[in-house]
C-alpha cells in the first residue's frame, strides 16, 4: 500500500543533508517544505503524485552545482535538464521504497521534467507552485541583486510559465510595482 507520509519524510531526508543552509535549515529541506505549504494552499486537493512532486522539485540539487556546467543560457538549460531527470529518477526511487507503482512513479517523472507544460493539468499545477514560492520566498533577494530592468524581465518570464488563473492570483495576493505587475500581466513594454 502507498504511503504518502513516508514518501514526503524520505524527501525530507535526502535534503535534510543540504551543505547550505537558509534561516537555520537545510536549504532543500527548507524549498520543499515551502513548496508543499504553497501546493497545500494553492490545489487543496492535489493527488498524491502531484505532493510528492512538490516536496521532491529539488530534492539533493546541491549534488549537481551549476557551476559544473558552461556558463550562458545552454549551460543553463543543460543542467536544468538533467537535474529535472536526477529529480525524477530520485524521487521515483523514493517512491517505490513507499510502495507506489510503477505508473505513478513514471507520472512524478512527467511533473518533474515539467513535460506538457500548458497542457497538463498536474504540471501546469506544479508551475505555478514553484512560481509563487519563487515570488513569496526568494524574488526580494534575487531583486536586490539585479538591475530593474532584469527584474522586470525575469518576471515576465515567469509570468510566461504561469496559468492565466495563477497570474490572476499573483496579481490579487502581491503588492506589486506598477512595471513588475505590467509584467504579470504581459503588457509591460
């Protein structure tokens, strides 16, 4: 029989040994937990599945740095790939040690790779979870680094990977500049 609670504490585990630690915690330890806090707030009754992939969206990331790969947006995209598969493969295993089945360990792999983006309900779903969870917990940070004029564009392109109802939200829920809530929406010039 699946066990859900045993599946999101094997997760808790593997990033319970993050090196890098963000307001006393594990940094991994600390996303995944956000990351099921937002899931829980934005789809209440999200499928096992798609919790797991939440919890799991970054489960050992730290096992693979960025700096392992090239710099530039091929770099990038290079080692977002393969973390999107480490993720899947890792979290399939976890969940096959909690007696889920083979179909539902190949659907967390489908959410993790993010395949079917704007067209799969349970990634779409995982999106704009990662999206908000960037926004409430991270973007104010990231902002402080950045000219405004990268913000602005990071967060159209966001925005871009977001639900029509999940920018609505967005827009709802934050206090946005007029220039970044412009980007939300996609008539910012």
């Amino acid at each position: 029989m699946a066990d859900l609670n045993s599946a999101l504490a094997a997760i808790d585990a593997a990033n319970s040994a993050d090196p890098h630690v963000e307001t006393g915690q594990p940094a991994a330890l600390l996303y995944g937990q956000r990351m099921s806090a937002e899931l829980a707030r934005l789809v209440p009754k999200a499928s096992d599945v798609l919790q797991i992939a939440a919890r799991g969206q970054h489960v050992e990331r730290w096992l693979l740095p960025r700096a392992d790969y090239p710099e530039g947006k091929a770099g990038y995209l290079d080692w977002r790939r393969e973390q999107g598969r480490r993720h899947a493969e890792r979290v399939a295993g976890i969940m096959a040690e909690a007696g889920y089945d083979a179909a539902a360990q190949a659907r967390v792999g489908v959410l993790l790779r993010k395949e079917g983006i704007k067209r799969d309900a349970e990634v779409q779903a995982l999106e704009d979870v990662i999206c908000f969870v960037f926004i409430r917990h991270y973007f104010a940070d990231f902002a402080a680094k950045h000219a405004d004029e990268d913000v602005v564009d990071i967060v159209a392109k966001t925005a871009r990977k977001m639900s029509e109802s999940a920018r609505v939200r967005l827009l709802q829920e934050f206090a946005l500049p007029d220039p970044l809530a412009a980007a939300v929406r996609g008539d910012a010039a």
